[in-house]
C-alpha cells in the first residue's frame, strides 16, 4: 500500500485528485487530503474508500511532519514560498515530491542532497510551468533529430474564459488562483531577442505587449513572462537568437491592467489605513493627482490616457468610481483589487474556462527554414471541471502514476524535460483528449 499526502486542496487539485482515486483501488493506493479548510479538503475527498480528509494549517510543523512521515510520496499545492517547508520536510524523512510551481532558489539549492537520498523532487509539472515544458522539449528533440537547427523559439500560454461565456469587457474570469492573477509579471522580465537581451521591468511589462494569432482562435495579445533566459541551457538553445515566453490575454486586457499597475492597485506591501470605511471612489481620489474634474479625469491623467478611453471603460465597470464601499477592515490595494476582481470575474457554475497554449519555432533544416506552429485549445466543462484543474492535475497524477509504479525517472530536483517523463505523460494526456495541432511552414 502506498500513501500519498495532498497538501492544498485548492481550486487546481480537483482534477489531479479524481485521477488518482480513479486509479487508487488497483494500484493499492491511500490518499490524505489536507486543507487548512476541513470542508473543502471532504469535499474533495467526496467520500471515498481510498480518500481521507484532514485539517492542516501548513505552518504547523509538527502536524505537517506528521503527516508527510506516514507518506511515501507528497503532493504540494501550497502557495510557491510554502514548498520550501515541504522539501524540508520530504529531505528529513525520505520522501518523493511533486508540485506544479516554478522552482525556487531554495528547493533548487536541495539538488544534491536530493540526489544523494536517492529521491526525486519533480517541480512544474502542472501546466504553466508542465505541459509547456513537455511539449516544447519533444519538438524541440524532434527538430534536433531531423538535423533541424532552432533560431527562434516562443511558447505563450493563457487561462481564460470559452468564448461563449466571455460576456464582460476585460474577456476574462477567474479560473485560478486569483492572488496569482493580482500579483503576475511583478518583477523584470527577461527574454532575448534577435540576439539582443531584453529586460523588462514590471511597470512596463503590460505596455510592452505582442500580438498573438492563434489557429481556431483568432487574435489574442501576450506579454512577457518571468525570466526566459533560464530556459535557454535547460532546453538545450545556449545559440538561439530568440527565445521568449510568454502570458495570453484577450486583445486591450493588458493596457487597462497597466492604468491598474499605474495607480498601485497591485501593491501589496502597504495597507489601506480605514479602508472599511472607505469607499472605491475615495481610494482613487487617494491614488491620483487631484485637479480638475472628477475621478474618472484624475485617474485618466495617471493612467496617461483619455477619460474617453476604452481601458477607463473597464476600470469603471469594475465600480473602481463609484460610492460603494470597499468592505474590508485592513488591506494592501492588492486585497481591494482581488476583492473586487472575484466578484466581477467570477466563472458562473455551468460556465467554461478555457485553456490556450501555442509554441511557435523557427528552425532551419537543409538550407530550408521551416516555421511550426503548435497549439493546445482546451475548454472545461463547468467552473468545478475546468480545463485549467485539468490541465494542472492530470500531469501531476500520470507522473505520480508512473513514478510509484517503479518505471525510471531522474533523481534531485528536476522538472519534465527529459524524455522519460515527458512521453509517456503526453502520451497518456493524449488518451483525455489533450493534444496539440501543428503546422509547419516552408519560407
């Protein structure tokens, strides 16, 4: 009988969790759900032979090492500086990890003893850090192997809202985390580009955007994401001119984002003195200039923008202008901003989140350049069955499916790039019906 200890029962676990009580029974399996929030880990449990439902707060040692002793592989779907705790904990007691985040420096720097306990700590195995990174490095080995020389790689990926349930001017709904969509692009962007390095800091990232023309899609727009320049050794492209990855949104989301950025709404390191009493109208009053005319020509002049513009539209159907009030005790503007954006971009029970993913590399092969366009377009069921629960889970679970059934795969502190992993779970991922289109152009 094996063990295996969830911890974090949030939005992206449901799929990863129906996966594996599916397979729990024949493969002698035993799952502990733990959630600081007991309804939800029992509701994800849902009652199973094989499931059982725990409280945990994840800053309780003692509890957390608990249970990940009486484990023999630990899921952590906690906030990304919490893993750290987790690596700690697995190291101490011998145990495999997973998770679906990006890799920080401190896991990273546990390679070695990692290795030296003969465990695997497999990182970005969900979807945005996972599918890309699996996806990416099969085209890549497979233009390699054909003699195929790579000159510009891109790879954008985007959680949305299907278009029949895009009924709102920023053509976006929650279907994750919400604090991470509060918080993304904060830091400097870095990618290269036709040889030249390019750093993007976070107050420009949103006006420095591309557009993106995605096959059955239409036009879309990204901006940059994270630093790209770590890719380039893992992904084996120490000579490409171009490399850059990137964030899909719905075209003009990212202009009125910046008006956000500009008048702080997504600063999260100071709190809002009174804010209970204050209303959203007087919190921009607080954020602008001041002068003439009202509240919507102050945050026009910050934001650098006609009051008749489109993005001040939207920052206007968020109620950002109006007389309500803010309604919580203590907050950074980002816990106003998170607070207003999950009552606006709530996904509605029988609506849909879509998933799109699109790599796109130039390549040289026998003096001919060639052009390959890759695309994943994948839509949930209902805002439980999202495609980014999906997406995020389902490779979390085949991977865990394949580790514990003795089938090799590489020691320390790893992510999905190597043949042995990235096969047989983009295999299998095919099986649920996720797959990606390609076209190849000659020029």
């Amino acid at each position: 009988m094996k063990h295996i200890l969830i911890i974090g029962a949030g939005r992206s676990t449901t799929a990863l969790i129906q996966y594996l009580l599916s397979h729990a029974a024949s493969q002698q399996w035993k799952l502990t759900i733990a959630d600081a929030d007991f309804s939800l880990a029992q509701s994800k449990a849902g009652g199973h032979s094989s499931a059982t439902a725990v409280e945990l707060n994840a800053m309780n040692a003692e509890l957390r090492q608990g249970l990940v002793k009486q484990s023999d592989l630990v899921v952590s779907m906690l906030p990304p500086k919490l893993h750290i705790e987790v690596a700690k904990d697995c190291l101490l007691y011998k145990k495999q990890l997973v998770n679906a985040s990006y890799t920080s420096a401190a896991v990273q720097s546990m390679d070695h003893e990692v290795k030296a306990a003969g465990l695997t700590f497999m990182c970005e195995i969900g979807l945005d850090p996972g599918i890309d990174h699996m996806s990416a490095m099969l085209l890549l080995d497979e233009i390699r192997e054909k003699g195929g020389e790579v000159t510009a790689f891109r790879s954008y990926t985007g959680g949305l809202v299907a278009p029949e349930h895009d009924d709102n001017p920023w053509h976006y709904k929650f279907s994750w985390a919400p604090r991470n969509v509060v918080l993304a692009g904060q830091g400097t962007a870095q990618y290269i580009e036709n040889g030249q390095l390019r750093f993007i800091p976070y107050h420009r990232v949103f006006e420095q955007i591309r557009p993106i023309e995605v096959p059955g899609a239409g036009a879309w727009e990204a901006y940059a994401n994270r630093n790209s320049l770590a890719y380039i050794p893992i992904y084996g492209l120490q000579d490409v001119p171009t490399l850059i990855r990137g964030t899909i949104r719905g075209t003009g989301f990212c202009s009125a984002w910046n008006c956000l950025i500009k008048l702080g709404m997504t600063d999260d390191l100071f709190l809002i003195p009174n804010a209970a009493e204050m209303t959203y109208k007087q919190l921009m009053k607080c954020l602008t200039f001041g002068g003439k005319g009202g509240v919507r020509d102050q945050v026009a002049r910050v934001c650098g923008l006609p009051a008749t513009s489109v993005e001040l539209d939207k920052l206007e159907w968020l109620g950002l202008f109006s007389d309500e009030k803010i309604g919580i005790k203590t907050g950074s503007p980002a816990d106003v901003l998170e607070k207003l954006l999950l009552d606006k971009w709530k996904l509605g029970d029988n609506e849909k989140d879509m998933i799109i993913m699109q790599h796109e590399i130039e390549y040289m092969q026998r003096e001919q350049r060639k052009f390959v366009t890759s695309t994943l377009i994948q839509e949930g069921s209902n805002s439980t069955d999202t495609a980014m629960s999906r997406l995020v889970g389902l490779p979390m679970g085949i991977f865990i499916r394949h580790l514990l059934s003795g089938h090799p795969v590489p020691k320390g502190v790893v992510i999905p790039i190597q043949a042995e992993v990235y096969k047989p779970v983009l295999k299998e991922l095919s099986e649920y019906g996720v797959s990606f289109k390609e076209y190849v152009m000659n020029y």
